[in-house]
C-alpha cells in the first residue's frame, strides 16, 4: 500500500477505496430503490451502511488479494 502524492499531500489508498465504494452504494441505492426493495428492508439507513461495509471490504480484499 503507497500513498499517493497529490500536490505535495500525501492520499491514503484507503481514501479511494472510500470514495468507490460509496459511487458502488449510489448505484446500487438507485437500483434498489426503483426496483422496490426497500419496501422489506427494517432500517434503511442502517441497511445502506451495512452495504457500504460490506462493499468497501470486498473492494480492500480484492485488492490485496495475493492473485492478483
């Protein structure tokens, strides 16, 4: 894991790891929110945090999965 150099300020990949699997839950929001889903989901916003846990470690996973 290196950091990124962004005008002198070093990023965390972490830091992108975030912000792609939040675009990742915003897709999957609107999806699920046309097809109806939510009408069986307890606690949306506990649901959609849940997701975006679940999608940012599969993202960390896949990356610093030994194959690749």
């Amino acid at each position: 894991m290196k950091e990124t150099d962004f005008f002198g300020v070093f990023l965390s990949p972490f830091l992108f790891w975030s912000l792609a699997s939040f675009a990742i839950l915003w897709c999957l929001r609107l999806v699920l929110s046309w097809t109806g889903f939510y009408r069986y989901v307890w606690h949306r916003s506990l649901f959609d945090i849940s997701l975006y846990v679940v999608i940012l470690t599969l993202l960390v996973f896949y990356e610093r999965s030994p194959t690749r």
